[in-house]
C-alpha cells in the first residue's frame, strides 16, 4: 500500500487557489500510486537533486512513513526545492508525507542511489 499526502499552512497574505495550484503541479489530490508521484520524481531529477532528496527521505524514515519538506516560494514560482525546517521557508514550508509497506523500495524509485549524479541501476 502506497499513499501520500501534501500539506501546508495558508498565511492571511497567501491566495489559497494559487497555492493550491501551485503544489497540484507536482502532486494530484490522490497520492495513491507510483505513477501519482512521477511528476515529482521527473522534477526531482530534472532538478539534479536525487541525492538530497533520497538523503532527506532516509534520514526521515519512521517506520513506514517518511517526509519531506518543500519550499513553499520556490514551489509557487514552479520551482521544486527541499528545505531541512520549516524555517527555511519565510512563510512556512510545505510538508509531503509517504507511507508505503515497503518504504525504503519506494525512496529507491523516488530518488534512486547515483553515482556522480547518474542513478545506478
């Protein structure tokens, strides 16, 4: 089983639709496969930032459940970054939880192990 979900807090000077869009641009409403999840792992690798996420994934793994944070400006430009606190995102970062059974075969599909930046298969 495989499922994930986005969440983020809407300050008083954000426009809800747009941020909304914005995070719809990498994520659907059902994060439930691993084809929900290919638009961000083609930004993630389009992006060269295999190893960070794959590091910050496994470092944050908690039994079948990991996460990641995403900053919540870049993402609103169209831009995928990965910060490592909410502090890092002036107005609060976005949070993509992922469950799976099997969570470490996942995190391997997502951001597979590189070599100089090329995955190794």
């Amino acid at each position: 089983m495989l499922s994930g979900k986005a969440t983020f807090t809407i300050s008083p000077t954000e426009d809800k639709e747009k941020l909304t869009r914005a995070v719809s641009r990498f994520f659907p409403q059902e994060l439930s496969t691993r084809e929900a999840f290919s638009k961000f792992r083609e930004a993630i690798f389009s992006r060269r930032i295999i190893d960070t996420a794959r590091s910050r994934l496994l470092a944050n793994v908690r039994g079948e459940t990991t996460f990641l944070l995403l900053h919540k400006q870049a993402l609103l430009a169209g831009k995928l970054s990965i910060v490592d606190s909410e502090k890092e995102s002036s107005l609060g970062a976005i949070r993509l939880e992922i469950h799976s059974d099997d969570i470490k075969q996942f995190i391997g599909w997502l951001s597979p192990e590189t070599k100089e930046g090329v995955p190794i298969q």
